[in-house]
C-alpha cells in the first residue's frame, strides 16, 4: 500500500483526492464510536453482512447483535463462520440476537447461485452490508469464471450478490444497501471507457500490479453504486458505499508479512471497530441526497475527481449491459425480479 505508479497523476499529487490528503485525514479524524444511540434505530433488523468472520466486517456483526438484530453472515468456509459466531456471542451474553451462517465461495458463480436458493426462507432484509474483499499481491485467475481475482472478488461477484439481494430488500419498509469500498478507488486511472476493454487488461496476468488492481476493483464498485442508484429510486432502496480507512484487518495479511507495513500499520491504521463505526454512521445517514454516494471520515463526500472524467463516466454507463455477457444466465431471472418488486 505504500507504493504507487508514477503514471498515475492521482497517486503522486496532492489533490484532495490523493493519498497524502488521506492519510492526513486518517490520522487526524476521529471515529464516532459505536454506542447504542449509533445503532438503537436498527434493532431488530434483518441485517446482512458479506465476509464477517474477520476485521470491521465481524466487528459491524457484534454492533448489531447488541440490538438484537437477526444476523445473517456469510462465510467462506463453515468453521470461520462458527467462530466468529462464538466470538460474536461471547461478546454480547445477554443478547437474544439470532445469528445465521451462509457459506459463500465469492469466487465461484455456482456457490453464490446456491447462497441465492437459501436466502428464500427469509421473508426480506433491512439491511445489507456488501464488506468481502480480497488484496492478492500476486495474480491469480479463478478456475470457475475464468477472472483475476481480485476483479472477479471485489467487483464481479460483489455486484452479483447485490443484484440477489435487491429483491430481498425491496420486501422491507427502509431497506438500505451498503458497498464497502476505499479512498483509493480515488487513485485508479483507468483510460479505457467500456468495461469489456477494462476487463481484457485486468485478465492480462503482464499487466498486473496489486496495489492498482486493488485501486480499480474499489472504483468500479463506486461506480456501480452510482449506476444502479439511477435505476432504483431512494424511495424503493436507499444505495450508497462507504470507506473504512486503512483498518488493522486481515485484507492485507499477505501484504503485510512484510515488517515495514507491520510497523506502519499499527502506527496509522484504525482499529477494525474504528472501521466499523463507518459503516454504522454511513448506514444511519443514508437519506435521499446522499442516493449512490460515497462515505469516509463520518460525512458524505463529492464525488471523487476520477469518477467524473469522461472515461469513468463512460465505463459506468457500460457496466449494466457488459457485465451482463460475464454473468451466468439466471441472473436474468433476478434482474426481472427486480423490476416487477
């Protein structure tokens, strides 16, 4: 995370949107803590959370169990799931909240349909909080879907799940749907204008380095939350992402075995239930005019610089119909389900 490309204009400047101003404020924000009066509103929601056993993501899960809240976790494979179930009790002993496990594999599109077929025992969902994510530092493609993973991971199946879920969510009264994404979606150049050519680039395994595939994989989710804004009013469901900050978690655990990040993580980086006390306040803020917005250090922000250029607003308005040839056929059946809730 300390290195960035010399040819990305917003990675060397000093621009709001750079990185400089953001670890400037990193460190010098402060994180509304989470308290009951930050989460008292949700109780007894139905509130779904992708990749929970870990990070601001398990943290987000034991906020809610505090209110009661009806949990339903996804986890890669059965024994996390258990254990951040255990930890999440453990923390809150008096708490009646009901919490539920759905394996999910985020690189496999049969997994996720199979995680579609037993969201249907629940009768809606309030809320939803899209958290998975992956940072490879070496390329890898997935053997299901044929995608790098990070790509395939962060974006692809992160916006297949989002579509699986919207039919849930437009069964609730307030239902809010939330994409975790990062201020280095901020940092991403990208000069193509349709996703189809992006997506020849990124599954060229010569043309990958980490940290920007980690960059453009948070872009492209900024940009489908504005994109799928425009297509679903906040009267139905209220859409937005929101950013962390550079955590103390486990997305970087193949980075961060080197000594130098150890050492610069624990100096500047939030604590996970710092990271989560952002998802919470996005949550709690979301409104009409923050529809499709994006959330860092406890406000709703401008639209970063990069996602106004012609390029990124092009490549948003490509995404609908190209990751449509990229995804299995039922999803079709989704996208229906969608427009007739």
């Amino acid at each position: 995370m300390l290195a960035f490309s010399l040819l990305n204009p917003y990675a060397i400047s000093l621009d709001i949107d750079g990185p400089f101003p953001a670890l400037y404020r990193l460190l010098t924000s402060r994180c509304i803590p989470i308290d009951d009066a930050n989460i008292s509103s949700f109780a007894n929601k139905i509130v779904l959370i992708t990749g929970a056993t870990s990070g601001c993501g398990l943290e987000c899960a034991k906020a809610f169990a505090r209110v009661n809240c009806h949990l339903v976790l996804t986890a890669r494979n059965h024994e996390k799931g258990e254990a951040a179930a255990r930890e999440i009790a453990n923390t809150n002993p008096h708490s009646s909240s009901t919490i539920d496990l759905l394996e999910v594999d985020m690189t496999s599109y049969s997994s996720i349909y199979a995680f579609k077929t037993k969201l249907s025992k629940y009768p809606r969902l309030d809320l939803a909080i899209l958290n998975a994510g992956v940072y490879m530092t070496d390329f890898k493609l997935c053997p299901e879907t044929g995608q790098e993973e990070t790509l395939q991971v962060n974006f692809l199946s992160t916006c297949m799940i989002s579509l699986v879920l919207i039919p849930l969510l437009l069964k609730s009264s307030h239902p809010r749907l939330l994409f975790i994404s990062s201020e280095a979606h901020a940092w991403a150049a990208p000069r193509q204008t349709t996703f189809r050519d992006l997506q020849a680039q990124l599954n060229d395994p010569t043309a990958y380095t980490c940290y920007e595939r980690y960059h453009i994989s948070k872009l492209l989710l900024v940009l489908w939350t504005q994109q799928l804004s425009l297509h679903i009013s906040p009267e139905r469901l209220l859409i937005a992402s929101a950013s962390p900050g550079f955590c103390r978690s486990g997305l970087f655990r193949l980075f961060n075995s080197h000594a130098l990040a150890r050492c610069v993580e624990r100096l500047v980086c939030r604590t996970a239930e710092e990271g989560a006390s952002q998802y919470i306040l996005a949550l709690r803020c979301m409104n009409e005019a923050s529809h499709g917005a994006f959330f860092a250090d406890n406000n709703f922000k401008r639209p970063a610089t990069v996602t106004t250029t012609y390029s990124a607003v092009s490549l948003r308005n490509s995404l609908c119909e190209d990751i449509r040839s990229v995804f299995p056929t039922w999803i079709e059946e989704v996208e229906r389900a969608i427009l007739i809730a």
